[in-house]
C-alpha cells in the first residue's frame, strides 16, 4: 500500500458496523421504554433481528461465495503453473 493513500474500510464492514449500531440502539430504546411503559413491541423486536440477522446471513453467504471463488482461480493458476514447469525429476 502507497503512504499516501488512506486505508478505505470494506463495504461489507462498513455495513456490519451500521448492522451493529442499530442493534445496539434499538436494544437500548426497547430497554428504556421497558421500564418506562412496562411494554415491548414484540413483532417490532422480531421484524429488527430478521432483518438484520437475514443482512447478516446474505453478506456470509456471499463471502463465502467470494473465498471460493478465489480458491479455485489460485487451483487453476497452480495446475498451469506445474503443468508449463513440466514432470520434476
């Protein structure tokens, strides 16, 4: 990396950051309106951790999706790397 660029921060970490602060403020604002109101939106609370649970789930599906990929490009350069070498001795 050149001294002169600045590290960038990922897309997908930048969106489990954003994925984390939600959680944690909404967790903070149903604990305080619990003890305020004695209540809990229930479907709300369920609506919030699916949905963030379901970014969550999609974002390691595709990096895993991604890694794969990857693997298998560094396999294919490996077996045309050895077959241009030719059988060592």
């Amino acid at each position: 990396m050149n001294k002169h660029t600045k590290p960038r921060i990922g897309t997908m970490n930048l969106i489990l950051a954003l994925v984390g602060i939600t959680l944690l403020a909404y967790t903070v604002t149903v604990l305080i309106m619990a003890a305020h109101y004695i209540t809990v939106p229930s479907e709300l609370t369920v609506a919030v951790f699916g949905v963030c649970g379901g970014e969550c789930g999609i974002m390691g599906w595709i990096k895993t999706t991604k890694d794969r990929q990857q693997e298998h490009r560094w396999q294919a350069e490996e077996r045309r790397h050895e077959e241009q070498s030719g059988p060592e001795a």
